[in-house]
C-alpha cells in the first residue's frame, strides 16, 4: 500500500473503532502525512443518514462560510460569475449566497435539496464555472486525487474546507475530527500533502492552517488570503460588500411570484424585501 496522494511509503498508524462495531486500521504517510484509513467496507452503513447527527454546527458553520467566500470572491475573483457548490448538502450555502447576489449554483448526489430549490446544476452539460466550492468533502474522499479531478472538471480554482492533522498527529480516539461515531471520514490531510495534491496538478495551494484552502490557478498574495479567511475580517468587511439580492428572482422562477398589473399574485418570501 502506497500514500494516495504522493505515493510515498505508508505505515499503519493506529487501529480504532467505527460506527461501536468495526475495528478499523489507519495508515499514514512518511513523506506526507497523510492518514488514510482501510478500505471502507462499512460505508454503506455509515451514509444511511447523509447529514450525520452530531453535525450540530451545520448553521452556523454555513453563515460563518458565506460571508469568507462573498469577501474571497469580491477580492480574488468575478463577482458577476457562475459558481458551484459541490456536494452542496441541504443547499443552505447556496440560499445564503444567492440571496446576497451571487449566482451559486447547487450539486449533491446524495442530499435533498431544501433551501435552493431552482438552482440546481446540471453537470452533464460540463459547464464550466469560476469557482467550485466543497465544504467538508474531502475528508469523505475514498480517492483524494480522483475526487480533486471530478471537481477539477467545472472549475480550476477549488475552495473547500477540511481540518489539517494536529501536529504531532493525534490518534483517532483523541482527536474529534475522525469521527469514529458515524464512519464517514476517511481521508486526513496535513498541509504538506494538500500542496503537494494542488501541486501534482500544476496548480496553486493556499490555506488558513487550520480548515479553509483553496486550490487555484491564481497566484494570489498568501498573507492577504490568509487574513480574508479568518471569520473576524470577514464578519467585518462582508457587510459591506453590496450585491442586489437574487432572491426576488428566485422566488419569481420557482413560486410563480410575480407582478402582474402591479398586484402581486402571491405573497413575497420576504415581506421586508416587499414592502
């Protein structure tokens, strides 16, 4: 067994259990420290929810991401762009981000779309977009380096998020993050292995340190992206950052909402945005 990002040598790291029922090996990586656990057999199991339980920060992790990605795009990218969000969830990013102005799209082949009704992407027409957004996918990647390239196909700037191993690297049973509960991850990247994934692609890597990076073909300035992403520049600028909201629009192509001879046919989804 070889590391499935840089093909370097791979020990086993530790054993731990899955799901209270499987008694799983974890391999790491001694060039790039990448952990990786076994062939996961038990996936099946593990996804019979999609959004696990203990995901309790699902809202709040939402907004907190919507406001860096509206400051990420207004400094590094077309803010009149397309743009998608992969394995988009129940499509609460998505409602977020186009109800601020910005034309997101929505993709999961797994989860039920209840926030971003109308705004689902039709991928078969390989359209190709500014940026692909992919929040908490990659520690789910069985194949780091084929899921990088499915993404790869829409877009060449990559924005995702994903925890980076401690230093030293914990043992699962001492670090949250592995998620020995539900069994769904099973990919854990240090930042050297994320580089060297963006790298084996010919493209840029950048991150905070700890969970937002960004895969590109920008060059862009490290300190000031690193400054964008933290969550208390982006609270305080995105205010700031004014687009005409997408949601009347929305709410017109998917309620049947509109003006007609100045007497609106069905109430507004926000009656303040009425008024």
């Amino acid at each position: 067994m070889s590391c499935k990002i840089c093909n370097g040598n791979v020990e086993i790291f530790s054993r731990a259990r899955l799901l209270g029922t499987y008694d799983v090996a974890f391999y790491r990586c001694n060039w790039c420290g990448f952990i990786c656990s076994e062939e996961p057999y038990w996936l099946e199991e593990a996804y019979s929810s999609v959004i696990t339980g203990s995901d309790i920060g699902l809202v709040r992790r939402n907004f907190r991401l919507a406001e860096i990605t509206r400051v990420l795009l207004t400094f590094f990218f077309d803010t009149k762009g397309n743009y998608l969000d992969y394995a988009g969830g129940y499509g609460l990013f998505v409602r977020l981000m186009r109800d601020c102005g910005f034309d997101f799209k929505w993709y999961d082949r797994y989860c039920t779309n209840l926030f971003a009704g109308g705004c689902a992407a039709d991928l078969d027409t390989c359209r190709n977009y500014d940026i692909v957004t992919a929040f908490e996918l990659f520690e789910h990647l069985v194949d780091p380096v084929g899921g990088l390239d499915e993404l790869l196909k829409h877009s060449k700037n990559i924005l995702f998020t994903t925890d980076l191993l401690p230093e030293p690297a914990p043992r699962p049973e001492e670090w949250w993050y592995f998620g020995l509960e539900h069994g769904q991850h099973v990919s854990f990247y240090t930042r050297k292995s994320l580089r060297l994934l963006a790298e084996s692609k010919g493209l840029n890597f950048y991150t905070n340190g700890a969970t937002v990076h960004l895969i590109t073909e920008k060059k862009l300035p490290a300190a000031l992206f690193f400054l964008l992403v933290r969550h208390k520049t982006a609270s305080l600028v995105a205010p700031f950052l004014a687009k005409k909201t997408l949601l009347e629009d929305d709410f017109r192509a998917t309620a049947g909402g509109e003006l007609s001879n100045g007497v609106r046919k069905k109430s507004h989804p926000d009656k303040s945005l009425a008024e």
